[in-house]
C-alpha cells in the first residue's frame, strides 16, 4: 500500500505585527495605563477586531469622528493616519491628541504636501473609503486623484498629463500596485515615481514569504480581519502564486472542515496587525486536524522599530520626574 501523505504546515516567516502596529498599540496600552480610562480612538486603532476588543475590555472607547469624544479628552489618531481637518475639529473641541500614525504612512503625508505645493497632480493608488486614503488625500484634496484599480487608468483626466506623479496606500498588492504604475506610465509617459517605494516594508515581506511557501500549499489560511487590506491582499498572492485554494479568519473558530478535505500541506500567515496569539490558535487547531509538522519558511528577518509618539514619551518623561520628586 502507498505511504500516507504526511500532513504538515508551512508557517510564513516574516508574519504578523509590524513595527507601526506595535508601536501603535502600546500607545492606547500607555495612555491607559498613564491616564486611565476612558481613552479614546479615532477609528480602529489598527484593522483587527482581536485587538480592538482587547483593548475595549481595558478601557479604549472607539469613535468613528472627533465629535464624539467629550470636550478636552484625551484621543489617539489610528496607526492609518489622517487629514489635517481632522486635526484642526480635534483642536477646535480642545481634545488631546496622541498621534499614532505609522511613521511610514506619516512619510507619505509629507510626500503628498510636497508634490502640492509644487502643483503637481498626485495619483494616489489606493481604495476609496480606506482611513490611509483619506488621510493621504485630505492633505491635498485638490491635487488628488485616488486610483482603485489598474483598470481606472483608462479613464484619468488630469489639467496637466506633464505634471503628474504617484503615491500609494502602503498595504496594497505590491503586483497589482505595480501593474497600476505601469498602465499609468503608458498614459502618462511623463509619471513621476515617488523618492522611494510608498508599500512598505511589512507588506511586501509578507507577501514574498506567501509566494514562496504557495505553491507548496494545498490550503493557505491567512489570520486577519475582513478590513485590513494588507490581510485581504495575502489570500489574493497566495492564490496567484499556486495555492490550490486560500481563506482569511479573524481566529480559528472560523476555520471551516469542508476546507481540509484531501488536503496535506496547509500554509499559514498573518496580516500585519495580527497579534500572534491567533496564530497560535490557528496552529493548535491544525494539529487537533493531524496537522503536527510545521515547518517555517522565512523570507527575510525583520528587526525595525520605532519610537512611541512624541506625546506619550513627553508624558512617560513627566511622570518618571514625578517619581524622582517623590523618592
């Protein structure tokens, strides 16, 4: 009788948090334990619902807008960043702000500002609707065109085809993005690049570690949440890349027995503001499934990290000063 195929998990290396995400994060956890509770946040903190109710339980209240936290409370801009109108409502209500802005979407700001003020018309790759995109586009709403897919290239009208430039959402498809660019510099031989690569870091080696591991894969399951692009875009370059077939789940209750069916190889990664608890979960499920052998196939070794937001360092700074007065 032939051998029993033996059941394994190829676990995607890089995964999970990223330096932005963790960064972001800690602040709401810093505020919390700085100030106490309430704390508010605009928008989820970072697209997941696992840390959203994490950090609802310890006493972060959610708001969609500004005009819903109390007048002179303390809130924290979303690690996605936004628009310089929502700074100004923040400062006309007199609320505190913490700004948790990934430092690589904050570096896109600047990006857009400048290409403004030279009266350059900016194409800003990206989903309508996304908090990057509005941020990004509110700093020059006048100058920016969002562009959701390469098949809206066709239709771009611009004042001046000589004068145009790109930026981008930093969690889409590093291919599709590519793709976008491309079209784009058919229609507008005169396309300038931005000085450097706006998909960051994060997202482009979570992607590489999924082609890699794909075609390997009978099965790939990506943990994240339905809104966070960087996740939903994983299941995407798996399925590209070969797997035969690829879910995303927010946690392994929602792992489903239809998809396991003659399947041997499963792969597994994580979006970039998955905690890697989920992970684990996932993995505990799997070998509940006979799928004990996991096996890691790393791509690249990430060790950036970024400093808290000037605010809660400010405040970290005086309350180890109160200490100081009191020993």
């Amino acid at each position: 009788m032939p051998d029993t195929p033996t059941k394994r998990v190829l676990l995607a290396a890089p995964r999970g948090y990223c330096a932005g995400v963790d960064r972001a994060v800690i602040a709401v956890e810093k505020a919390l334990e700085l100030h106490g509770a309430p704390v508010y946040v605009r928008k989820e903190i970072v697209h997941n619902k696992y840390v959203v109710e994490t950090l609802s339980e310890r006493g972060a209240v959610f708001v969609d807008e500004t005009d819903q936290v109390p007048e002179g409370a303390r809130v924290v801009f979303s690690a996605h960043g936004v628009s310089p109108a929502v700074r100004e409502a923040a400062e006309a209500r007199n609320l505190l702000t913490i700004d948790a802005t990934c430092p690589l979407v904050t570096k896109v700001h600047k990006e857009a500002i400048r290409f403004a003020r030279d009266e350059r018309t900016i194409l800003l790759i990206g989903h309508t609707g996304h908090e990057e995109v509005e941020g990004t586009a509110g700093e020059a709403p006048e100058h920016t065109i969002v562009v959701n897919s390469p098949d809206d290239v066709a239709g771009l009208e611009v004042p001046d085809p000589e004068n145009v430039v790109w930026l981008s959402q930093t969690t889409l498809s590093v291919d599709e993005t590519m793709e976008t660019v491309r079209r784009l510099r058919e229609r507008f031989p005169s396309l300038e690049d931005p000085p450097s690569d706006d998909i960051c870091y994060a997202t482009q080696n979570r992607q590489v570690a999924v082609k890699k591991l794909a075609p390997d894969c009978d099965l790939v399951i990506v943990v994240g949440s339905a809104n966070s692009s960087n996740s939903v875009r994983l299941v995407e370059v798996a399925l590209q890349a070969g797997a035969r077939s690829s879910y995303r789940v927010d946690r392994a209750t929602e792992l489903r027995d239809e998809w396991f069916e003659g399947v041997t190889t499963v792969g597994v990664t994580s979006g970039a503001s998955v905690p890697e608890i989920l992970v684990r979960d996932v993995l505990g499920d799997l070998a509940g499934r006979g799928y004990e052998t996991v096996e890691e196939v790393r791509t690249a070794t990430e060790d950036l990290m970024f400093s808290l937001p000037r605010e809660i360092r400010a405040d970290l700074k005086a309350k180890e000063a109160e200490r100081a007065m009191r020993a």
